[in-house]
C-alpha cells in the first residue's frame, strides 16, 4: 500500500517536514522517478526538496516566508522615527488619533505598522483585572462613608414566592451596602415609593450619626428608579435626595444611566442573599421572616468571610481600619417599613414618622 498523497499530507502541518525528509531521503536512494510515483506528486517537487536540502540541510525543508523583499510604499527612516516618538509620548493614542491630531501626512495603515512594529501596545485589561482595580479603591475608602442602595424585587424567586403569597410576606427588600467593610443593612415593603425608600434612609443616616459617623462625608450611590427621585426633574422639592442633602447635609449620587454595573456591590448583595437565604429558608409567619431576615444580616455583618475583601468579615474589616468606630454600627436591624408605618387611609403611604423611635 503506497503511503498517501504528498499535498494530502501537507495538508496537516505535524507532516509537513516529516513527509518532505522521506520524500528527500526516498530520492537520494532510490532516485527521482521512484519518490514520485511514491509519494504522488511531480518531479520538480521532489528536486525541489532534494536540492534544497543538498545545499542547506534540514533547514532547507521548512518553508521559507513569502513576504516581498522590498516594501516600495515604505515610510522612510525619519518619518518612522517621527512617528515612534509621538507615540511613545501618547501610547494610548491609535493610528488615526496620532494623524489627526498633528496632521501626519502619511497613510492610516502606514502608521499603524510603524506603532505595530516598534512601539508597545495598550493591552486592554481583562475584566478581573478591572475588578481588581476597583477592589484596591473602595478598599481605600474611609469606612461608612460611601453607599449603594438599590431594591430588590422578592417576587420572582421560586422558593420564597409560595411563602410570600400564602403568608403575606414582604414582596421588596431596600438594601443598603457598605463599600469599604461591605456590610449590608435591609428593610422591607409591599411596594416600592419614595417614602419607604426615604423612611429607609432617614433611619440608616439617624443610625450613623447615633455612632459618630460625619454625615458631610458620607455619599449615597443609587440608580434611577422612581424610589430614589429618578424621574423627578426638580430636585428641592421634598423626597429621597432632599432628605440626604437638605435634612441630613449628606450627598447623592445617581449612577449613570445604562451603567447598572456601576452598583455591581449592593447588587452582589442581592444575588449572595438569594442563594444563601430566600433559596434555603422556610417561613411560618412575617414575624418569623423579620427574626430570620435578621439573623442572616447578623450573620453576613459579623462573622460571614467575603472572598473579594480578603476572606475577612465586615466586623474584622472594621475593626482594622477603624477601630475608633464603635463594632455596634454593624447592629441595625432589619425594619418591616409596613408594620412600623401602617396607613392613615386612601392611596398613599404615610409621611415619615420619628425615625429615632423605630
């Protein structure tokens, strides 16, 4: 059986140098006609091979590269040289940038191969890399100072769902996140309002200025959402951000729009107390799920490891970076917002009542 045919085996580059050795070494013995009816190609392939390899050796056997000799469209040595050093001054600008803007007369392509060839290129950060990045700056933020609040819907996980609709269990949670420990501070609704969501704030804020915390440098973070003024075009009238600013002299911040990654820490939150919490407990009554829903805040403030903090609870975190703030600002329980604010009557949810009592 002859062996298969020379471009069939060429074909796959782990033959390639093999197949032309047996081609050469079948010629030099046996002579040209017999490799070829071998090894099923032509005579000028075959000395082709044995030439190159009488005069170079092995290394006449692999191919050799196919790029012209002489690039005629070549920019000249100084032109290049221009060029590098634009580029080394501005490596975060292309091709087409570095044209524009000083007006290079060469082509678009030229340029791109002068920076291809001779200058480094801006590597793009993989995402854990940028995720990295983040870590090291909200790790370098003061503890309870920065905070993203958002709300999470409750209706739409299975297991919790049945719970829910049989016991009249709470169908939103308003959660609040710490950036720097990453503690975490719930309250709960049937619905979602400005005034749950102010009565929520208003709380947490009464509770950090109860333990010491500056106000002035503290920075709420939310989305848009209706809750939190999104769709409100002026600002001072009363509701969720004129309670941080005007009544607390805190600040706000609205995230920017389409960028829901930019409250990527209170929504892990809501992803980790779905899996560890909604996913696994069972319920008797709202009473019941108030008692549960603040042991696991307990738990996840004191004594749960976050692996993106350095597998240290919120309660270590604190202690090392600011032991002059009392472990006790960890303690804020969870609020059922419609026991403790049942309403007056007709549509509306009622007005804020004092906060320092709940």
């Amino acid at each position: 059986m002859y062996p298969a045919g020379y471009y069939t085996m060429i074909r796959s580059h782990d033959y390639v140098f093999d197949c032309r050795l047996r081609i050469v070494m079948h010629a030099l013995s046996q002579g040209v006609k017999s490799a070829t009816q071998l090894f099923q190609t032509s005579p000028r392939t075959v000395r082709k091979w044995r030439n190159r390899y009488q005069t170079e050796g092995s290394r006449g056997l692999v191919d050799r590269s196919r790029a012209p000799h002489t690039c005629p469209h070549k920019l000249p040595p100084e032109a290049e040289q221009h060029i590098i050093r634009l580029r080394n001054r501005l490596f975060t600008f292309g091709a087409q940038h570095l044209k524009d803007e000083f007006d290079l007369p060469w082509g678009v392509n030229s340029i791109a191969r002068v920076i291809r060839q001779n200058c480094r290129t801006r590597l793009r950060k993989r995402k854990h890399q940028r995720k990295n990045d983040l870590r090291h700056i909200k790790a370098a933020y003061k503890p309870f100072t920065r905070f993203q609040m958002d709300t999470k819907y409750l209706n739409d996980i299975p297991h919790y769902w049945l719970f829910m609709t049989l016991l009249g269990l709470p169908r939103f949670q308003y959660t609040i996140r710490e950036l720097s420990v990453g503690a975490e501070f719930l309250a709960y609704a049937d619905e979602i309002s400005v005034t749950y969501a102010t009565i929520t704030i208003k709380r947490f804020l009464e509770h950090l200025e109860k333990h010491g915390i500056d106000l002035k440098e503290v920075t709420i973070q939310s989305d848009n959402g209706s809750e939190f003024d999104g769709g409100r075009l002026e600002k001072s009238t009363p509701g969720f951000v004129h309670a941080i600013e005007k009544e607390y002299n805190a600040h706000h911040a609205f995230i920017p729009p389409g960028c829901r990654n930019a409250n990527a820490d209170v929504e892990s939150v809501h992803a980790t107390i779905e899996s560890e919490f909604y996913d696994l407990e069972s319920f008797n009554s709202r009473p019941d799920f108030l008692e549960k829903s603040a042991t696991y805040q307990y738990y996840y403030n004191l004594a749960r490891k976050n692996r993106s903090r350095g597998r240290k609870s919120p309660l270590e975190l604190l202690a090392e970076k600011a032991p002059e703030i009392s472990c006790h600002i960890l303690d804020l329980p969870p609020v059922d917002l419609e026991a403790a604010f049942k309403p007056r009557g007709g549509y509306h949810v009622p007005s804020a009542p004092e906060i320092s009592k709940i």
